[in-house]
C-alpha cells in the first residue's frame, strides 16, 4: 500500500523553547487504522493539529494524498476530516442541518442523498430532524464522525472519539470505524483505552515527549515484544529463591507463594522443562502452574516508563 499521509522531519517548538514535536517521521498507508498511543502530554494531539493544518509547523514536510499541507492548503484539507475531542455543536440544530453546514464549508455541492447515507451508516438517520441539544453524549460524537465525513474526505482523524463514552457505546463505535474503514477510508485513532487499539487498529504508533518510539504492525508487535510468563505456584512459601534457580531471573511474589518465570515465545527452548526439573531438584513442590501473554499495554507502559 502506498502512503496517503507523509511526515517528514517534523518540528513544532514554542516561544519558551518547548519542543511539542522532535524531528518526527510518519508515514500512514492509504486504507489503514493506525492507532497512535501515548501519555497525556506526549504530542498526539499537537501531531494531528499540524498534519491538518490547525497548527503551523516549525520545520519540517507534511503531504496528504501528494499535496503538501503548506503549500497546497485547500487541496490537502478537502482530503480530511477531522473529529475533535471535544464535542462543541450548535444545541438548537437539527442533525442533518448541521452535518450539511459543514459539507458546505469546503465548499461541496448540496448533496441530500449522501448526507443520509453517512447518517444511516452512523446509525443516525432516525435522528436526522432532532436538535443536537436531544441527542446523548455517544450520539453527539457519532454526529462529529458524522460532520467531519460530510465532504468525502479519503482520510479522518479521531482525537480521542471515545472519551467519555461508557462500554457499550464504546464497542458500537469500533463497529463505525471499522464500517468506515470498509468503505476505503483512512482512519488515525488516538486513544487512551489500550484495548482500543489492540480491538481496530492494523498498525500501533507510540509517541512520548513528541518523539515517535515505533509504528508497527500490531501482530508483528505483539510477536516481537511480547512475552511469556510462567506463574508457579508453590504449596508451601518460599522466603528466598534458592541458588539452584539462579540462572532463571525468576520473581518471587511477596507472599513467597508464588514464581514467575519469563520467556522468549520465539525462542528455540523456552527453558521450561528444565525449570521444571529443577523446581523438582531443590526441593520445591508445585501446586499449579499458568501461563500469560503480555498484553499491548504491557509493552506500551514497558515503552513510555520513565527512567528512574
């Protein structure tokens, strides 16, 4: 797949000399979920803001779909859409007044018959007459998705689309994005919810501090970094670990009733059969073993710690 966004060296500093952005590099492929994670602070916001032209970069090149975001201002905004974090509508408008005001902004022609098909694909249609001031939180964020798509941008931004919203909705909306994405949209996801990304996104981005610490593939990154843990539980408490488990790096709980062992899922021995017989040979009884997959938010915590 080709790149429909491309950023390249980009910088974003302030008057106090904070650097909001540090030489950042990204390039998004056309038909894509990316799910850009980070820390509050860590420049996913500021990232998205400049890529769509609300904020002006210090340095750097940014495209979308070949055009560049300085130069070529309108025809690279006519291609996004952007959802916001916040949920800032007209209350007294109705729903289809106020998706069609923003068709019109960029200047798109009266267009009825595709306004109701986003809002049918949105699940919005039946509320097409009612004032946003009548809708539900999950139900307004669904009419921001809805404004943003109102132009045929090729690619969307969702700044935290489901902030605020309980479980349940929180699920219908994976099925939006991933029903948009269907259709041949674009779509970066920023999010706080690990398991969001972890349920839609094809690739993880992890920003902190404005720098970019890895995109990758999520299978490919769940593959590579991630890891296995043995947990040992043990029928009586263990005060120390003894010398003959040494070379094991194993973790003791503080109840001493349990050991944790961790491994390689690609390596060529797991070392576990030989753990088990040294368990064996320095005397300690097993009463249960279980085993455990590190999870995204593992690697994501793993990745932005702060060193101590």
């Amino acid at each position: 797949m080709s790149a429909i966004v491309s950023v390249n060296n980009l910088r974003k500093a302030y008057a106090g000399g904070f650097e909001a952005l540090k030489s950042v590099n990204l390039d998004i492929e056309e038909g894509e979920i990316l799910a850009l994670l980070g820390p509050n602070g860590a420049g996913k916001t500021t990232l998205i803001s400049t890529i769509c032209g609300i904020t002006v970069p210090t340095s750097g090149i940014i495209t979308v779909g070949g055009f560049d975001t300085q130069t070529q201002f309108r025809a690279a905004r006519n291609l996004i859409g952007l959802v916001p974090q916040e949920i800032n509508l007209e209350p007294f408008e109705t729903v289809m007044n106020s998706v069609s005001f923003s068709r019109g902004l960029f200047g798109k022609p009266r267009n009825d018959a595709y306004i109701e098909d986003v809002l049918k694909q949105l699940s919005l249609h039946d509320k097409k007459d009612s004032k946003i001031m009548t809708l539900s939180g999950g139900m307004k964020r669904r009419v921001l998705i809805a404004k943003a798509l109102s132009h045929e941008p090729r690619v969307l931004f969702l700044d935290e689309p489901t902030a605020g919203v309980d479980v349940e909705l929180r699920k219908d909306m994976w099925e939006v994005v991933a029903g948009l994405k269907a259709s041949g949209v674009t779509i970066i996801l920023t999010t706080h919810y690990i398991e969001e990304a972890e349920a839609i996104a094809d690739r993880i981005g992890v920003i902190n501090k404005g720098e970019i610490l890895l995109v990758q593939d999520k299978a490919d990154l769940m593959a590579q970094m991630g890891q296995k843990q043995l947990k040992i539980e043990l029928t009586d408490s263990v005060d120390v670990i003894p010398d003959g488990l040494a070379t094991y790096d194993l973790e003791r709980a503080k109840d001493g009733l349990s050991l944790t062992y961790s491994y390689d899922t690609k390596g060529e021995r797991t070392g576990i059969t030989t753990l088990l017989n040294d368990l064996q040979k320095v005397g300690l009884h097993l009463k249960d073993i279980q085993t455990q997959q590190s999870s995204l938010e593992d690697i994501f915590v793993g990745l932005v710690k702060e060193e101590p």
